[in-house]
C-alpha cells in the first residue's frame, strides 16, 4: 500500500500532464518551424553578407559592453536590494518596484522614456546638447543604453537571489576578524555568489543580444552603427524573408549556445 501510494503521489494528473503539454508545445513548436522552414543551402551566402557581418559585430559588441556596465551598475543595486529588508515598507516596495518596471514595460516604451530623457529636447539631453554638443539618440552609444535599461534588472534579480540565498556567517565570521565591509563584500561576499552573477550576466548579454523595440526606438536603424541582429532581421522580413529566417536562425544559435556553455548550477530554477 505504501509503495503504491508513493507511485500515486510521485505522478501528475493526467489534466494536468496534458495541459503541460501543450504548453511545452507552445514553447517549442515555433522554434522547430524555424529550422524545419530554414534555408539550409543558402545560408553561408545569407549569413556571409557584409550587412548581416556589421550587424553581428555590433550586436555582439554592444551587448558584452551593456553585460559589463550591467554587471558594474548591477551588483551594487542587488545588494542594495537584498540588505533592504529593515527598512521600511513602502521605500522598500518602490525600490523593487523601480527595477521591476523595465522587465513589464512595452520595449517601445522604454525606447520613448529614453528618448524623454537624453534626446535632444530631453531633460538631460538638452543640457548635454547645449554644454558640450553631445547629442546621444541614433548613435551606438543610444544602442548600449538602450540594452542596459531593459538587461539590468535581469542581472539584478539574478545576483539578489544569490545574495539571499548565500550563507552569512562567513561574512560575520570576517567582519568579526576585523575585515571592513568593503573587503568583506569583496572577497567573501562576491566569490559566494559568484554563479549568481555569472547566470545574471548570461541572461543579461542574451537579452540585451536580442533587443530591439527600445534599441529601433531610441536609436534607429543606422547600417553599421545602430543597425543590430533584431532590427535587420525584422527589415530583411519585409524585403527576403529568407535572410530574415537566416539572422532569426543565427540568433537562436547563439541563444542556445550561450546557455550549453554553462554549467546546471549557474542556470535560472537550477538545484545544483
């Protein structure tokens, strides 16, 4: 009796298991459409292109430089975070709730909140444009803001999990020895957790990797300068929807590449 309700226990409904199902399948099944539909023979000369090669170098340049502002910005606001439990209530909820606006904020919106802000009529834009003639929208630098407002709080959350989760006596243990807090937050607090970071930072560089209703917003599509992987394939879809199936194919690519290189323990819900 026990061993069988043991097996009872150990399954799911069959309701359940199915609706479970279909939703793997929603998941699924349009990445399978992608490679099934991929024009395999043409795509050394889809991807060979000089346009798709300058999209690619920028897009992989701007976001390893948004992932190491990210991580720059991001740790320190984690820990911000993650030691604000004594304070009160409501400052407590407007902090969370400040990084958590850009992870359920339209892209677009995003884009046109940036625009408000440091475009040329913006409030600190304007004043940039007219002290020092530094105008931010439509240039590269545009593409990596862009990317750090809509990656940061996945860094964030990511290395405040980790810093919950992370066992403080060592770090009372080191202050009690004398060290100060900085060099407790430096050498016992980070290397504890360091997969923490490393998964924030993955999943901040593939986000921003693929971004683009903040980027087309707030920086255009300028070819070689604020053109990235999402936006030309979004254009080549209007024009050669085979180029556009190739750069959605070499972005998923790197997508899952990125993850395979990790180990279990650094990925999201991981038990390891």
């Amino acid at each position: 009796m026990a061993r069988a309700a043991a097996r009872s226990t150990g399954r799911l409904a069959w309701p359940i298991t199915a609706i479970a199902v279909v939703a793997l399948a929603v998941l699924v099944l349009p990445l399978v459409a992608l490679v099934v539909r991929a024009p395999w023979a043409d795509l050394p000369e889809l991807l060979g292109s000089s346009a798709v090669l300058e999209a690619l170098v920028l897009s992989f340049t701007t976001a390893i430089t948004a992932t190491a502002v990210c991580l720059v910005l991001g740790i320190p606001l984690a820990a911000l975070i993650a030691h604000a439990e004594s304070w009160p209530t409501l400052p407590r909820r407007l902090l969370r709730a400040a990084v958590t606006v850009p992870l359920v904020l339209p892209p677009v919106v995003g884009g046109i909140a940036l625009l408000m802000l440091l475009g040329r009529r913006g409030l600190i834009g304007q004043w940039l444009d007219e002290t020092f003639g530094l105008t931010i929208p439509f240039t590269t630098g545009a593409v990596v803001i862009a990317q750090i407002f809509v990656a940061l709080p996945f860094l964030v959350f990511a290395v405040e999990g980790a810093l919950r989760s992370s066992d403080r006596r060592t770090e009372l243990a080191a202050a009690t020895l004398g060290a100060s807090r900085w060099q407790v937050f430096r050498h016992v607090t980070l290397p504890l957790v360091a997969p923490g970071v490393a998964a924030g930072a993955v999943l901040c560089f593939t986000r921003a990797l693929g971004e683009f209703g903040a980027t087309i917003t707030f920086a255009g599509s300028l070819p070689g300068t604020t053109r990235t992987l999402p936006i030309a394939s979004y254009l080549a879809m209007q024009t050669d929807p085979d180029e556009a199936v190739a750069l959605a194919l070499l972005l998923l690519a790197v997508s899952v590449i990125v993850l395979l290189t990790l180990r279990d323990r650094w990925l999201p819900g991981s038990t390891a």
